[in-house]
C-alpha cells in the first residue's frame, strides 16, 4: 500500500491530515509512461508544486525470459480482476516480442496446413489397401523364380564369354591371317596358339587325322623341315618311313622289349661296327664259314679241334 499525502512535502501526516489508501488496481490498466513523475505534497494535478519533490522512477531493464507456465497469467483489457495484482509478475510487450524473436525461427518449422496432424496421419494410415501389394516373401519367391527362368534361358539361347571371342579378339586374329591361294594360313604367336588341348577328357583320342584313301602310297601326314626337305610320314596303309636316326623305348625299363616285330623280318641291317649292334644274316654266315676254314685249315694256331679248344 502506497500512502499519498496532501499539504506539504515533509513527508509526515499530521492529524489534520487524511491517509488515502492506494486503488486497487484492474486490469483495465492504460499506457503506462516509461518515466512516470511521482510527486509529494499536496497537490495531484501533475505541476510541481514549489515544495514538492520528484522521486525518479526506476529505470526498466529487460532481462532474458525464463520458463514459461503451461497456464500463464494473462491480463486482458477490458476484463475486471477480483484481486490485487502485481505488475512484477507480468512480462511487457517488448519483453515478450524480444523473448519470441529469440525463440521462434519460422524458417525452420511448417505451418498447420503444410503438415498432417496425429489424427490426419492415423486417419490416412488406416483408409490404406494393402491387398494389391506384394508381401517380402511374396517378392522374394518371385524374385527367386524369376532368376532361375533367366538363367535357364540364358544358358539355353546363349554361349558363356568363355566360349567365344570378343570383338576385339576377332580383329585381332584377322589381322594375322593370310591366304595363300586356296588356304587361309596365320602365323602363330606362342606355343599355345599351336597346341591341340581338347577341353574334353573323355575322348578316346586328342587328335584325328583321317587319310583321303586307303592307297599305300597316300601319306596321311607328312613333316618337312623349314627347307621342305621331307623328316618323315605315315602313310595310308600304315607303314611309316623316317629319314634320319630313329629312337625307340627310351621309356622302357631295362630288360623289356623295346621293338616287337610281330614275327616279321627285320631288313637292311647293316654289318655290326660296336659289341651291342644288331648282326645281319650275312654278316652272320661269313663270319662261321671263315672261322671253319681257318680251323680245318690250321691257319691259326689257337684253334686245336682235337683238345676242343677254338
């Protein structure tokens, strides 16, 4: 309760004076001056009287806005309040358009019309129809079957990269192919590009070279040297003919047969020059009928026929 005094300014009541008890205040309250004047004495006009004071109003700071109750205190105008009010429990209008400014960023939220509400959201949710769309595991199944019929159609329209040259590959083989009258022929670049390796282990032979006749004068192959002189051939009846030194049964272990004749003859064999050489009948024949003749013929001494010693 604020006492306000008539008379003069010394500040006591005296007997003759009257104590009037402050208004309560409403919420009816006007504009209220950043610099009210208060003034002592007896006087209520608003001029200074000679001997009256002016008490300064405290200067108004704004201070930072603390929290906010769910259910403030808001005083409207024009509505009456019951009780007595304290305007130190209410923010001004500038504590509370600089407490907003720091606080709301329109930039960064959505208005009502441009997001759903709970009940919007949960209403839409339910309206859905799920019964046109497809289940994981429904995905999934046909996913799988749909896979397996591209592979099998894959596999049985088109050949595996493995198989098959690419562009580049085709280019590149032309590019080394020449012909030479009714042949096309290729210089090869490595030892495999004339290597015969089938993919297949299950054929009975890597190679088949079928002779144009059964003639024996039809060669099925034939080696030449880089000269064209003639190494060797297989001809069409089977015979073989080889025109330099010839090894056999380098693989065979010691004491096996090495050559097997099949009880036909061995011919040309030449007179033996070394201990381990073949001895041809000829050969065989001259060497017994000389030795008989130098034995009946004592030309030799070391042949005794009568001591048994030759």
């Amino acid at each position: 309760m604020a006492n306000v005094f008539g008379g003069n300014n010394s500040g006591s009541s005296s007997t003759s004076r009257q104590t009037l008890s402050s208004p309560k205040q409403t919420s009816s309250a006007g504009s209220v001056t950043s610099s009210p004047n208060v003034y002592g004495g007896g006087s209520s006009t608003g001029s200074c009287s000679p001997g009256g004071q002016i008490l300064p109003a405290p200067r108004q700071t704004v201070s930072s806005a603390g929290p906010v109750s769910s259910s403030p205190n808001v005083l409207k105008s024009g509505s009456a309040v019951s009780r007595e009010i304290d305007l130190r429990d209410y923010y001004t209008r500038r504590q509370i358009d600089k407490a907003l400014s720091a606080k709301v960023d329109s930039t960064s939220v959505y208005t009502n019309t441009e997001v759903y509400n709970k009940s919007e959201v949960d209403g839409k949710i339910s309206s859905l129809n799920l019964n046109s769309y497809a289940t994981d595991t429904e995905l999934s199944t046909a996913i799988s079957a749909l896979e397996s019929l591209i592979n099998n159609n894959l596999t049985s329209t088109y050949y595996q990269n493995s198989v098959l040259y690419t562009r580049a590959q085709v280019d590149s083989l032309i590019s080394g192919v020449s012909v030479s009258g009714d042949y096309v022929s290729r210089n090869p670049l490595s030892v495999s590009e004339i290597t015969i390796s089938p993919s297949s282990t299950s054929l009975p032979f890597s190679l088949l070279i079928r002779s144009s006749n059964n003639t024996e004068t039809t060669e099925v192959q034939r080696w030449e040297n880089t000269s064209t002189d003639f190494l060797a051939a297989i001809y069409a009846d089977g015979k073989a003919k080889f025109t330099n030194y010839t090894s056999i049964g380098e693989n065979v272990s010691s004491g096996n047969i090495a050559l097997f004749t099949n009880d036909r003859r061995v011919s040309g064999v030449a007179n033996p020059e070394g201990p381990s050489d073949a001895v041809n009948k000829l050969y065989m024949e001259t060497f017994i009928t000389t030795t008989l003749d130098d034995v009946i013929n004592d030309v030799d001494e070391n042949y005794i026929v009568d001591a048994l010693e030759y």
